[in-house]
C-alpha cells in the first residue's frame, strides 16, 4: 500500500489560548508517523477558524507561514461546530486519502492518532475513538451526556457510546458522507450509517488545556434536539400515543360524568372541566410544538441554503502546489 496522505482537521473557535499548544503536539504526532514512514510528506493539519473573534486566525496565519504541517481554512462567520467540521472535512477530501478530526482544545488524546493510522493500514475505513472514562467532565456533563445517549438508543438511532468527534475516516467514506446533504448535520448520527469497515480505540479524555467550553448547555440542548429530530419520527409517535391514552381517560371519565348526572348527584363540574380544558390545552400546544419542530426542520432542509461558506483557503493553494511539484 502507497503511504497515505494524512489530513488532520481541527475546528477552531476563540481558541487563541490553545492554538500554539494544538499546533505543537499535531506537529510531533505528524513528524513522528512520517519518520515510521506510515504516512505521506504532504499530510497536514488543517485548522478550520469558524468566525472566531480573538487571534485565532492570525496564529493560524503566522503558523502555517513557518510550519510545514500547518494550514488553515476560514469561514466568513461561525457556522457551529459541525458545519466547521464538515467544511473542513469536505475540504480535505479532495487531497487527502484519510482525514482525522480532532477538537482544538486538546482534550482527546492525541497519542491514539497513531493508532488511527495503524487501523487505516489495516484496512479500515472508520475508526471512532471512544472516551474510556469522563472523570474529568463535570457531573453534570456527564449525566446528561449518558442520558443522552440512553435515550437516542431508545428511539433507534444508535450512536456509538462514548464517542465524539474523534475519529478517522477514509476517502472513500467522506465521499459517501458527501452524498448526506441535509443542512442539518449531526456527523454522529450519519457516520455509522455510512457503513464500510469500522472500528474503535479507546482513550482517556481529559480536561481542556486551556479556555472554557464553546458549549454551554443551551448550545448542548440544541445539539441533542437536533440530533433527535434530524434522526427520528419517534417523538411525533409518541405525542401520537400520549393522545390517544388521553383521549381513552376522557372518555372514561366522560361516561363517569354522565353517569353520576344520570343519578342526579351532579356536582357543579367546575374542577373537572377546568382540568381538562387545562390538560387536553397542554396536549396540544405540545403536539402542535413538537410537529411544528420537524415542519421547521423540512423548511431549512427544503431551501438548500449552503452549509458553509469559505472566506480564505490556505490548504488547497498549499496543496496544489505541493502535489505538482
Ligand atoms: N467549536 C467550533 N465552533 C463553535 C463552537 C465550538 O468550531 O461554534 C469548536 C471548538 O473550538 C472546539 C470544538 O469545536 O475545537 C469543541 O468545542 P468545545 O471543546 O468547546 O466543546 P466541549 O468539549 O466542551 O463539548
Ligand atoms: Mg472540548
């Protein structure tokens, strides 16, 4: 087998405080599987800076003026992070033969990155790195992310346990990922369906090196709502059921009402018009709610809008150039 060309694609937003640091430990990952020579001269770490705000781009710049391993992509604002992924992913493909992605604050250890490669030589196309504890997220994180994962299963959408955006994947699998147009991504939920031969590494995942989190709850509730309906019709079926369940009660109960009236014990009836105007009201602001979630999620997909746009490539020129040399 040829040596690969390696791309390592790592989303960037406000992490001045961790870019030098990022950029030092790729650099000697990526210097030490070249002199095992398990990979190509041309492989790179493509940073992709979603709309930062601090001097992201400009380390990025300066880096890849001096380091050959450096380049950089930039978007014209902050589209999230999975869309700054999938820009960097897409990017990528086009000169790279495998791509690992990789969050910036060096969370993920960086060390398995060679046994990525090793598994690529081995044939796979997938290798999703798998955190083996969360002892340094925080309980809260923790909880919910287990919960979260809990309740994907429950509903049919089988993410792998544990795993984030952490993984390698082959040309030939981020072509597939290609054909996945939907605006709304969510690589966890598509990437297992893409197929091909797949397997995981275990490491430990650790705190952030430096800065703070760019995920603050309301972003990670709009992460996992997202993942939810993008991925599932099952809520719907469920306000389906709860409907149908409260319907069967009331009518239980209307025949009750008709019958104690028929007795001639009515009670005035306040209360329990009141809870039920009340609970079928619920009801149905809920379903209303929740279908009008996935009318909106037809809408975005329906316009076609672009999930990214580039301002700067500095890969592409890089590599252009480098492979007609
Ligand atoms: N990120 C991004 N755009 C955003 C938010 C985050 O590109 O709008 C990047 C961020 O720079 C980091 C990765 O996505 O490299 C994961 O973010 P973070 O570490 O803040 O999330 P957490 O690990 O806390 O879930
Ligand atoms: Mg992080």
């Amino acid at each position: 087998m040829k040596k690969p060309v390696l791309t390592i694609v790592v989303p960037c937003y406000n992490e001045e405080e961790v870019f030098l640091e990022t950029a030092k430990q790729l650099t000697a990952v990526l210097e030490d599987l070249l002199d095992e020579h398990l990979i190509a001269a041309e492989s790179k770490i493509l940073f992709v800076d979603d709309g930062s705000r601090d001097r992201t781009w400009s380390l990025i710049e300066k880096e890849s003026e001096t380091n050959p391993f450096v380049t950089g992509l930039k978007l014209s604002r902050n589209f999230g992070h999975q869309k700054a992924l999938l820009a960097g992913l897409e990017t990528a493909k086009n000169y790279s033969d495998c791509v690992i992605s990789i969050d910036a604050d060096l969370q993920d250890d960086v060390s398995v990155i060679r046994e990525f490669v090793v598994k690529y030589w081995e044939g796979f196309d997938i290798v999703y790195g798998v955190r083996r504890s969360r002892k340094t997220d925080t309980f809260f994180k923790r909880a919910t992310a287990q919960g979260f994962y809990r309740f994907m299963r429950k509903m049919g959408i089988h993410l792998v346990y544990n795993h984030a955006d952490f993984r390698l994947m082959s040309k030939r699998a981020l072509e597939e990922l290609s054909r996945y147009s939907e605006a709304n991504v969510f690589l966890r939920g598509i990437v297992p369906l893409l197929g091909f031969r797949s397997t995981e590494v275990l490491y430990d995942r650790k705190g952030r090196f430096a800065g703070e989190s760019k995920y603050p709850l309301k972003k990670m509730l709009a992460f996992a709502f997202d993942g939810m309906t993008s991925f599932s019709v099952a809520p719907i079926r469920f306000i389906t059921f709860i409907g149908f369940l409260s319907f069967l009660l009331s009518s239980a109960a209307g025949i009750y009402a008709l019958i104690v009236k028929l007795l001639g014990h009515a009670e005035s009836g306040w209360t329990s018009l009141m809870i039920s105007i009340w609970f079928i009201g619920g009801l149905l602001l809920m379903s209303i709610g929740l279908i009008g979630e996935y009318i909106g999620k037809i809408y975005q997909e329906v316009k076609r809008r672009p999930r990214f746009t580039i301002e700067e490539n500095l890969y592409s020129r890089q590599m252009e150039h480098e492979l007609s040399l």
